[in-house]
C-alpha cells in the first residue's frame, strides 16, 4: 500500500489534531507515524504525519483547509528519493562519507552529481560512477563563476545543494535560486568561530569542546537557521591541526544526519531557526 506524507505548519487553534486526523479517518487513510509540537513563544503549531493510503490530493488538500486556518501551510508529498548535487573544494571526507552512505542506500536520495571548482576529487566521485564537473574560479569574477555553476545545475534540477566542504561563499544572488534549499556543514559550533580558520580560532581561545554545526545557507554568512549540531572534547594537549583532525569524523556525522533530515521532510524553517523531527 502507498505512503505519503502530510506537512502542516499553522497558528496554533484549540482541537487541531482531533480535527486533522479526523479528515484523514474519514478519508479511509492510516497513520504510520505522527509528530506535533507548538513553538509556546509564537503560538504557532507544526505537524509531520506519514499516512498509508491514496486519495486524490486535492480533495485532500480541500478537506485540510476546511478544518485549519486559513494561514495554514499544507504540504501533501510522496515517500521517495529526491535529487541532489554536491559541491566540494578538495578536502575528501565529508564527500567520500555521503558518495558511500548514498552507495550502501542510506540516505533517500539520487546524487546527481558533484562540482567541484579544484579537480582533486574527480577520482573518487567517479569511483561511484557520479558525474564529476571541474568548474574553476580562476581568472573568473564571482559572479560569472556561480553562472557556469547555475548552468551546469540546470541540467540536474537538484531540490538541493549540499556543500560538502565547499571552500568559497556564494553571493545573495546565487542563493536566490536555492532558497533554503542549500546545506552547509560548518566546521566549528556555530554561532562561535564564524568564518575562516574556526579551529585556529577555537585553540587560540583554549577550548575544552569543539564542535560541528549543519545549517541551511542565507544571505549572511554562517548564520542560516541550524538543523544539526555535536560537540567533541579536547584539551591542552590539542594543537590546531589536531583539533581540525579530530574534527573531521563529527563534520561528516553531522553533514550526514541534517541531510537524512532534510531529505526525510523532518525539518520545518520557522523565522530564523529549525523544528526538528528526528
């Protein structure tokens, strides 16, 4: 029997969720699996419901706006696999840990391919017979190096883009055509140590933790709404390269985790941060 998926995100109303799985009751659906929670600051009311069944998705829809108000947002969906492309610079591990997650078929998508703007991961990229493009900023403005990124995109129609230690920030225009739709993994426990060097940063402090931090890409850097974040101990005995070693396992653990998130629809932006879940 089919699944599908059922997102709504509304002001929060007394008799919601009597009234949402009410609908679903009556049109002879079944529920696998549910999750609510209301954010107390807004009063607003989030719902993630996977249903088995089929019926047709505007009557569906139709049944929903009837009993929500009429700010609600609905998402109706399938269960499957969504498109994605990748970009990476020239560090191998969070893009060698997705390429074999995607192998072994644990995470629910179709890498459609990798960009790169260095050319040193085109081996392994193509070890998993993923389409590998070289697209270099060299001798090229910003602007015209992300409309050969745009282009080469076109052909993919990824829902997302995953930054994969991608070294280079893009402008407020590209992000334009991705809006939250870009994942970037940040390699310090945001909002501490934005920008470059985080972990030169973090032992020049003296810190007893160093983290990752997941978050969607915005206008302004590093400060696009979290999805996921972890922590590692470290001490004294931790210099910078150490702490950026160390660091590498809880980069692609956390990469990994948001993307199954974001790809699973478990994820609801709300303002400036994330509902989770997971």
């Amino acid at each position: 029997m089919s699944k599908q998926l059922v997102l709504i995100d509304c002001p929060d109303a007394k008799g919601l969720v009597y009234n949402i799985t009410k609908v679903i009751y009556d049109l002879g659906l079944n529920i696998i699996s549910n999750h609510e929670y209301v954010d107390s600051n807004s009063g607003y009311f989030f719902m993630r419901t996977v249903l088995e069944g089929s019926h047709p998705e505007e009557q569906f829809r139709e049944k929903l706006s009837e009993v929500l108000p009429g700010e609600a947002n609905i998402r109706l969906s399938a269960l499957r696999k969504k498109p994605i492309v990748i970009l990476a610079t020239k560090e191998p591990h969070c893009l060698g840990d997705l390429l074999l997650r995607n192998a072994d078929d644990e995470l629910p998508c179709d890498i459609k391919a990798v960009i790169s703007n260095h050319d040193h991961l085109r081996k392994l990229t193509e070890s998993f017979e993923i389409p590998y493009h070289h697209i270099s900023s060299e001798n090229r403005s910003r602007e015209e190096h992300e409309q050969k990124i745009l282009a080469c995109l076109d052909q993919y129609e990824p829902d997302y883009l995953v930054l994969a230690k991608y070294m280079r920030i893009f402008t407020p225009q590209f992000v334009k055509h991705y809006p939250h739709r870009i994942i970037n993994i940040h390699h310090s426990f945001l909002p501490a140590f934005i920008g470059a060097s985080p972990y030169q940063q973090a032992f020049d402090r003296g810190v007893k933790i160093i983290g990752s931090t997941s978050h969607f890409v915005t206008e302004n850097l590093d400060e696009g709404p979290i999805i996921v974040q972890d922590v590692i101990p470290v001490n004294h005995t931790f210099t910078a390269e150490g702490m950026a070693q160390a660091g590498r396992d809880i980069e692609k653990n956390v990469l990994a985790k948001s993307l199954k998130l974001v790809l699973e629809n478990r994820v609801f932006i709300f303002k400036d941060k994330t509902i989770v879940f997971d």
